[in-house]
C-alpha cells in the first residue's frame, strides 16, 4: 500500500515543533484528572482491574455504554478496537473483495481510500469546495456500478469540517438501500458541531447495512487510551469484524476499557468542557486570518477540531507551510498531505487545527514569520 503520508510528517515534526498548529484531536487530560469524575465503585474498579487478556468484543459494561449513545443499538450492534485506524482497516478487508468496486468521497483521511485500493477497484467523488465542500449524491449515483459493495463517507469531514446537510444524508441511505450497497460512515467528529442544530444522525441508527465508526480520541480528547469502535446493525458482519481481530490487537487494553467507561459517563461534562475551547480557539483563529485577507481564504468549518484555509501567497502553500516548521517551529500539514490516488485534489490548503490550549502561542509565531517575510 501508499505510505501513509500524514503518519510520516507527523512521526517527523509531531513532537519535535514547538507549535503543534494542526493536532486533529481536543485537549486531553491526565489519568487523575479523568479519574476525578468517577465514582467511588468506577475508581475502584480502575484500581482493581485484573490485567490479563479481555475479550475481543470488548468490555460488556463498555459495550453497553457506548450502544447508550445511539438512539436504537444495543451492546451487541458493538465491536470495539484499538483506536478508529483499526476499525478502518478491519472494515475494508471484511467488506471487500477483490471483485468489488467502492466509492469514497474526496478528500479524507488517507486510509479510507488506501485501505480499499489495496483490495478493489476504487472511485472517488469530490465534495465541492465551491459548495461549502459538499458532497452531491447524484455523483455517487453515477459513481454505482454493478458490482458497487460499499460507500464511505467522512462527517464531519477530515480535512475540512465540512458536514453534510441532513437531506443528503437521507439520500445517500435511500440511494444506498435501493442498490444494497454497505454504508461506512466515519464519524469520530460527531458531538463537535459548531451549530449542534446541524448535527447529523448516526448512520448505524439509520440504515440497516450502515456501519458508524467512532472513538475516544477526538471529540472526547483522549487519543492516548486507544479505543475505537464500529456500530452496526449487521450482526454476521460485526462477526466476521472480529474474527478478522484476532490476526491483530486480538482484544483492548484492560486499563483503557476502565477509563473509558469513566469518560463516556461524563460525556456531557468533557463535551461541555471541549466545545467552550473550540469556541474560544475559533474566536482567536477568525481574528488572525481577518489580519491577513491577502494571504488567506478563510471559511468557518461545520464541525470538528480542523479546517483547511487556502493559501494565497506566491511561495506557494508547501514552502510556505515547510518554512514555517523549519524556522520558527510552527507545524502545519500542506494540502499534499491529502493527494488522493483517484482524483486531483486542493494544491492551495493546509490543515489547521484548533482544539488544542495555547493556540495564539502559535499564531503569534506564524505573525511573526508573515510579519518577517514582508518586510524582506
């Protein structure tokens, strides 16, 4: 398979820049501070867990908790991982076959179109960025061939936060259904909509052969637990799923599993506390760009942690975004971090993020290099 290229920038620069400026996750906390919203039977239970092998399922208390935040799922409808990139790649492996066609939407996160490339025939469709990144379902519905199996869409979107309105969406699973086609649906920015009024159902909750990927990491800020899950309502498949986990983390750490269930109980308070800091993030990121109209096109995402802002300068969004990390540690990822295998994509965008505390550290360096540059 292509190499995954956002891994190696990020194995480079990740914790080595001075200014993380595009983390795709919110702040996380510490284990005591986590811990501090558990009861005493949850800490005690943290505290006592025995650590051998669990099951592959996952936790049935676990489990449980997580069917709690679908409106029509149970603990069975839940297959758990180690982190989403797991349940990504368990997902294109089960659900394909090298007979089968795929479609996905453009851009995103790498391995929702790496992943199928390595299996099948693969055609992307654009979300259009002259239509608020939208993604047309008439283009998918040409996309369909005979031996179409599955469709994967991204919401709200990485790189750019873009959702989509909830009539398409309803589309989509008609459009799905009427082909019995599979739908994946990567959601692990759900809960982070900028306008909760917009935000989407799950598509697990909507459509029989629909599969919703989630995870700890992102809207809920704590990657370091490595805990991802996939909800469906296809039960044989959820089986094949982990059958095929086996050959790889085989079951979820113990310790994580604990916590996890702490976190997800007090959902509503880290949630609370996540989109206050996105809010105020945003604030100082509408205000930077304002500063610099020449430089910038700037659109307010829908959702998520992320944006991807055009570059306008003549030294071009590589240079600019290579320079920035080289000489004044500020790390951003330039739009050739998102090239697509099946289409041409944005070659004037950088993914910024802002879920992160100390942000206007890192907008005041990049000021600092604009500031410089202009007056070289």
């Amino acid at each position: 398979m292509r190499n995954f290229e956002l891994e190696i920038h990020f194995s480079k620069w990740e914790f080595t820049a001075r200014h993380h400026m595009t983390a795709s996750d919110v702040e996380s906390m510490t284990i005591r501070d986590l811990l501090a919203m558990a009861t005493p039977g949850e800490r005690q239970a943290f505290e006592d867990q025995w650590l051998g092998y669990t099951e592959t399922w996952g936790a049935p208390d676990l489990r449980e908790t997580i069917a709690g935040t679908y409106d029509t799922l149970k603990d069975e409808h839940i297959l758990c991982f180690a982190g989403a990139e797991e349940g990504i790649y368990t997902a294109m492996r089960v659900l394909l076959t090298r007979s089968d066609h795929a479609i996905v939407a453009v851009p995103n996160y790498q391995a929702a179109e790496t992943v199928p490339l390595d299996i099948c025939e693969v055609t992307g469709v654009p979300l259009r960025a002259e239509d608020n990144w939208r993604l047309d379902i008439d283009d998918i519905a040409r996309a369909i061939r005979p031996n179409t199996r599955l469709v994967s869409i991204n919401v709200p979107n990485n790189p750019t936060g873009a959702l989509m309105p909830a009539d398409d969406l309803e589309a989509l699973v008609r459009l799905c259904r009427h082909h019995g086609l599979y739908l994946f649906s990567d959601e692990v920015y759900r809960l982070l909509e900028l306008d909760e009024r917009k935000r989407l159902p799950q598509v697990a909750d909507l459509y029989e052969k629909g599969f919703s990927l989630n995870v700890m990491s992102k809207a809920y800020g704590l990657p370091g637990l490595r805990l991802g899950w996939i909800a469906g309502r296809d039960r044989e498949i959820l089986l094949q799923m982990e059958r095929y986990k086996h050959f790889l983390t085989i079951c979820n750490a113990a310790p994580s599993e604990r916590l996890s269930v702490i976190a997800l109980r007090n959902r509503d308070r880290i949630l609370d506390r996540n989109r206050a800091l996105l809010g105020e993030n945003l604030d100082a990121l509408e205000q930077f760009f304002s500063e610099f109209p020449s430089l910038f096109e700037w659109s307010r995402p829908d959702g998520g942690c992320i944006a991807f802002p055009r570059y306008l300068g003549k030294d071009g969004v590589e240079n600019f975004c290579q320079k920035l990390v080289n000489d004044h540690g500020v790390l951003l990822l330039p739009s050739s971090i998102y090239r697509s295998e099946l289409m041409d994509t944005p070659a004037d965008r950088f993914r910024i993020g802002f879920g992160r505390r100390g942000i206007t550290d890192g907008l005041d360096a990049i000021r600092e290099f604009l500031n410089q540059s202009a007056r070289v």
